[in-house]
C-alpha cells in the first residue's frame, strides 16, 4: 500500500476520475482518493505494477504527482 499527493482534485468528480485510472491498471487492488487530504491510497501488487506506474495513471488523467 501506498499514499501519493496529488495536485489538481477540486470536486468529487476529480476524486473518481483518479480511482478510476488506477483500478483501470492490473495490479491495482483498490484506490481511495481523499480530496480533503489531496492524496490517494492505493493497494496493489509491486509485482505486477510500481510507483511510476501509479504516478504516470495519475498524470495521464491530468492531475499531477509532486515528487
């Protein structure tokens, strides 16, 4: 399990945009985006997907991770 900021959620819309990107990848168990805290937990297997593949979903739904 993993929490990441992320920059750009505004509404709850945003929020199930990013769960969505990330339960689109295998791998990825569940996804929980916190739009009061500005991050999103992820559980998911390092075996099959890893940190940069969870930030590059992210950024390809248009929100961005800070390093």
């Amino acid at each position: 399990e993993i929490e990441l900021k992320v920059e750009g959620m505004t509404c709850g819309g945003c929020v199930k945009s990013v769960q969505n990107a990330l339960q689109a990848h295998d791998g990825v168990n569940e996804a929980k985006a916190d739009l009061d805290a500005k991050q999103v937990t992820i559980a998911f297997d390092p075996a099959v997907i890893q940190r940069a593949g969870l930030v590059q979903a992210i950024e390809d739904a248009g929100f961005d991770v800070p390093a």
